[in-house]
C-alpha cells in the first residue's frame, strides 16, 4: 500500500542516519474514508489527496520541532497491507503503520523548496489554531498549501537535507 508519511529536517536526519523510521508512525492513504470524501474514482487524484493530508500533517510536526527547518516534507512509502490498520474515525485518510519504514520502502521525498519558508514558518505557528476554526490562521495555512511540494528521488536524501 502506498503510504504518505508527514515529516520535517528533523525526520529525515533519523531516516538517513537510522535507513529507517521506528514504528508506531501515522500517515495518509487512500482509505475508504478518503474515497466516501472526495467521491473521485481517479486513483492518482485520490493519492495526491492523500499527500496533501501529509503535507498539512508536516506543518503540525514541524509547529512542535523548533529544529525542524520551516519546509514542509512528506515521505511516499510502500508498507505491507498487513502492516497497515486503516483509521478513518481519527480522519480521512489516516493509517496507522505497525512496522518500521526502512529507507529502502521510501519510493520518493516531496518537500517544499526554501522560497516558501517564511509562508510555512507562519503556517506552522497557525495550524493548531486553524484546525480549531480561526479563519485568520486558516488563511496562512491555505497560503502555505498553495506552494507544490518538490520531488526528490529517495537517492536523494543526503543532498536534500544539506539544502535544508
């Protein structure tokens, strides 16, 4: 199953350093929650919902890690169905992941590129206030949301880290 796991700076040294992530770890997938919500039959529309779910999820790990550098990262992996416990009653698209993620699962790196760091310094400061209705702080995170995240081979970790 394709998983898109949140992340930060601070994440990616552990995956670089460790070549893995230590389970129990929360990320995004095309769910049947996830389905019933965006009533798309188009798998890569619905994968790129599930991204985007991480990418929002990356500014909340990023607001509680003032080491993380203000980009926002998310990880695609592809994690064993068994491994996988889908939780859509936390929200759309969540999965809970049972096993470590080792570096060689990571199919590819998605992170913002430096011009948007003040935008996802404000937004990160704003989820949680966002997430709890304020319209102002809803209004950075859409700013944040709308730069593209950055494809990254997996291969290219160390390099991507370096820029960060």
């Amino acid at each position: 199953m394709r998983i898109y796991l949140p992340a930060t700076s601070s994440l990616l040294r552990t995956l670089l350093d460790e070549s893995r992530l230590t389970a129990p770890l929360t990320g995004f997938a095309v769910t049947p929650g996830l389905r019933e919500w965006y009533r798309d039959d188009d798998e890569e529309e619905l994968e790129y919902a599930a991204s985007l779910e991480a990418a929002r999820a990356s500014l909340r790990l990023i607001d509680a890690d003032p080491q993380a550098s203000h980009r926002r990262v998310v990880l695609a992996a592809d994690v064993a169905d068994a491994e996988v416990e889908v939780r859509d009653d936390l929200d759309r698209g969540v999965v809970r992941i049972a096993a470590d993620v080792p570096l060689r699962a990571i199919a590819s790196i998605h992170a913002d590129d430096a011009t948007a760091g003040e935008v996802v310094g404000l937004a990160a400061a704003a989820i949680n206030a966002a997430d709890l209705g304020d319209a102002a702080s809803q209004d950075r995170v859409d700013d944040a949301e709308g730069f593209e995240l950055s494809w990254y081979a997996s291969q290219e970790l160390a390099e991507l880290l370096e820029s960060m």
